[in-house]
C-alpha cells in the first residue's frame, strides 16, 4: 500500500529554538565561542543621543558575517535567507515568530 503523507499546518506551542539547532552546527559555535559585546563600545560614538533606536550593532555585523559565510550580496536575498534557517536565527538571536530587523522594509 503507497503511504501519503499529508500535511497539517498547525500552531506549535512547546518549541525551543536551542533545541533545534545541533551542537556541532557552525551558527552554534560561532554564538558559543565570539563575545560580541565589544562592538557596542567600538561602535558608540557613531550614534546620535537622540531619535528612534537603531538596529543592534551586534546584529548588523553578525548580519554581515552571514552574508559573507553564505555569499550573499543582495540584502533582500539575506534576509529571506535568515528567515528559512533556525540556525542562523539562534546565531542572530531572533524567535521564529520574530521580524527580522529590514524584514517589515523589504
């Protein structure tokens, strides 16, 4: 007898992104082993007191990271990219229900 698999698209309630996301996976490591938290230092001065919050400095280098590691050179391709990849998420540090930052824009 042929078996047909049939999909079910439904709301997932218990789920951990950690989890998903193997130990050996390279997004994994790179998260795990870089302490990132120079770059709000380094890159201070080149933000105003004042106006609407900018996006993450940690983000937009990792942002930057990624597109090199995955060849990737048009920003719309990247971010549609992030978005299908749970690792790269975790690296990120964004939920599966969470708007990328140029997401809303693109």
């Amino acid at each position: 007898m042929q078996g047909h698999k049939q999909f079910v698209d439904k709301v997932v309630l218990r789920f951990q992104l950690s989890e998903r996301v193997p130990p050996h996976n390279l997004y994994r490591r790179l998260r795990e082993l870089l302490d990132w938290d120079f770059l709000y230092a380094q890159t201070q001065p080149f933000y105003s007191h004042t106006g609407q919050p900018s996006l993450d400095p940690v983000v937009f280098f990792k942002l930057m990271l990624v597109s090199r590691l995955e060849n990737l050179v048009s920003d719309r391709r990247l971010m549609e990219h992030c978005s299908l990849r749970l690792d790269i998420l975790y690296f990120l540090g964004y939920e599966v229900d969470e708007d990328l930052p140029w997401h809303s824009t693109i």
